[in-house]
C-alpha cells in the first residue's frame, strides 16, 4: 500500500461515526425535504451545536446559563445588548483579542454543509467571527436552504465588501490525523435556530 493510500485508509478509518453514518435525508415523510433536520444533523457532525429559539429572550436566557458573562462579549444585534456590547465597531481589531464570545446573526445557512453566509454589513468587523474563543451565530429557520447551488442563486449579484461561509468551529489536522479545535478561530459554535 502506498504511503497515499495508507494515510487515505486512517483517515476514513478515524472519521466520527455520525459522519460516515449520516442518514439519507432527501425525503421523510410526505415527499418533503427536511432541509432543518439536514442542517441540524450536520452541524452536529462537524463540531458545531444548536438551539431551537422562539426569540432574543430566549437567546440571552441560554447565553447568561451557558457563558460566563462576566467575560467580554460583542454583538452586532440590537436585541443582545442587555449580554453584550455593541460599541466596539470603530475600535482597533486588536483591542477584540481577548473576546469570549461573539454573537452576530446570518443572511442564511445551508443545510448540505451547515454553512451560514455572513457579510460585512452584518459583522462589524471582520476579525470579529474570528477572534472570540466562542461564536454564536443566529439564523432564521426559513433562511436555510438546502444546497450551496441554492446559496450562490441567493447571493447573485449581491454588493458586499467581505463575505464568507462558517461552518462549526475552527478546525485543523496534522498529518497524524490529531484534530485540534480552536487553533485558527472560535473553539466553538453555537448556533441559535430562531422560529
């Protein structure tokens, strides 16, 4: 076996079971395609989690029983400034360093992958998905569609200065397969499902 196929074989051989045993999720039911339950067994899959909110109330009542609020925290939604402030888009990128959690909300999100389209209208600042040790990321239930070929037909022609899809948290592997959360962004993703 060459040195390729070896390390091909490990590979498939230390894939999380969720990911090689994901169910075939093109119809359930009456002929529906149940793009929620897609995007929600992916993101799972690949390191991210989620909760099924009704509003922002529900949203600060999860954050103030699941973070220490008492660390720094960055919103770019309105309705969070009761757990997070909102005066920080003008200051230095480097001055955000020592975030714990960013909470900003997505345009959509693909349920193929678990991907969610964020841009910079809606960030702030760029540095600001990347830096925090936690990211919470909000996104309307009807806004999931079901594959990337959907969300490039969604962004079209849109004018945005920066733009990119986040799928689970931060991830890397070295050659031995040791996969390390964290290293080049957020240690975790939590992403609110809002009816």
């Amino acid at each position: 076996m060459s040195s390729r196929a070896n390390i091909l074989e490990k590979v498939k051989q230390n894939q999380p079971s969720e990911v090689s045993e994901l169910p075939n999720l093109t119809f359930l039911g009456f002929d529906t395609f149940d793009i929620l339950e897609k995007f929600k067994l992916v993101l799972k899959s690949i390191g991210g989690d989620f909760v099924e909110v009704a509003n922002y109330d529900a949203i600060i009542e999860f954050v103030k029983n699941n973070y220490d609020i008492t660390k720094r925290m960055i919103t770019t939604v309105p309705e969070l400034t009761e757990i997070a402030t909102t005066d920080w888009f003008n200051y230095d990128p480097h001055t955000l360093e020592n975030v714990e959690l960013t909470l900003v909300k997505a345009h959509f999100g693909v349920a193929e992958n678990s991907a969610l389209w964020v841009t910079d209208d809606i960030l702030g600042q760029r540095v600001a998905i990347f830096i925090p040790q936690y990211l919470a990321i909000i996104v309307n239930k009807k806004d999931i569609v079901a594959t990337m070929h959907q969300a490039y037909e969604r962004i079209g022609n849109q004018e945005y200065g920066f733009g990119t899809f986040i799928a689970g948290p931060s991830k890397t592997a070295d050659i031995e397969q040791s996969l390390v959360l964290g290293a080049h962004g957020a240690r975790g993703l939590m992403v609110f499902l809002m009816d």
